[in-house]
C-alpha cells in the first residue's frame, strides 16, 4: 500500500489532519494475490502501547480496487462499492478523523488487510467487531506509517 499523498514514515501533509481540510489521503494497493475477495483498512494513532485511537474504518472494499481516492466519506463510499463499509472513529463518527495530537509528534499506522471474503457487518460498527470478523480471513496485509505533529 502506498499514498500519493506521503511516503511511508514521513509527516503526513496538514490537509490530510484536523488543521487542515481533515479529508483522508490518497491510497494504492498492488500485489493482491488472485482469490483475494475484498480489502478492509483500520487507520489508528498508535502512541500509546495500551490504547489505539481509530481513526478512520473501511470494509468490503473489493479486491479489484487499487485506489481508495481523496477525501473518501460516507456520502461517496459508493465509488468503491455498493458492499463498500465506513465504521466508526474514536469520536463515534462514520466518518475519517484527521491527526489532531495534544502534543508531540504521534505515529499513524493504515493498515489494508487483504480478505478471503466480503465482511458482513452493518455501516458504523466499531473497530473490535471488525477485527473479530476479519480474524482467519486475511490473506495478505500492509501497512503506511504517516506521523504529525502540531508543531
């Protein structure tokens, strides 16, 4: 998985967070293997080793997609797919939230799980029943690390 938007471990731009425009960056899959179904993706801030904000919930994104364009919402979900699922941020929203840290620079981890079929969850599930589900499906994973700071 790759951003035209940043490269991996590099400051994610200030229009990506919640001092810019707070609209989800750009993303690129390449290399899914052939029976791969769909694509499922959990961005987090990963600051704390105990706890993990999340940031932004898809699912049922079919495996023919290698784009996931900018500013993806709910109200545009269905340019990837009618099965296409947002689920929701730490704030309770169907919606992606951008890097906003109190302090310091944070680490923001994208993760795409490559799956061997669709997830079926309801629009707005939370991060734990994603996971739960995707459990013993993936067949191939990446991640992006994207960092900011406010400063």
């Amino acid at each position: 998985m790759t951003s035209s938007a940043f490269e991996n471990n590099d400051f994610i731009p200030a229009k990506y967070t919640a001092l810019g425009e707070e609209i989800s960056p750009p993303l690129s899959f390449n290399g899914i293997i052939e029976n791969a179904k769909s694509i499922a993706l959990i961005m987090e801030d990963d600051i704390f080793s105990f706890f993990k904000i999340t940031h932004w919930l898809l699912w049922n994104i079919p495996s023919g997609f290698h784009k996931i364009p900018e500013n993806l919402s709910i109200d545009n979900l269905t340019v990837l797919s009618d099965k296409a699922c947002m689920g929701k941020n730490f704030f309770g929203k169907k919606s992606y939230l951008g890097p906003n840290p109190l302090s310091g620079v944070h680490k923001y981890i994208i993760r795409a799980f490559v799956l061997d079929d669709f997830i079926y969850l309801k629009q707005g599930a939370g991060k734990r029943k994603l996971l739960k589900l995707i459990k013993g499906h993936i067949l191939q994973s990446s991640e992006i690390i994207g960092y900011f700071s406010k400063k």
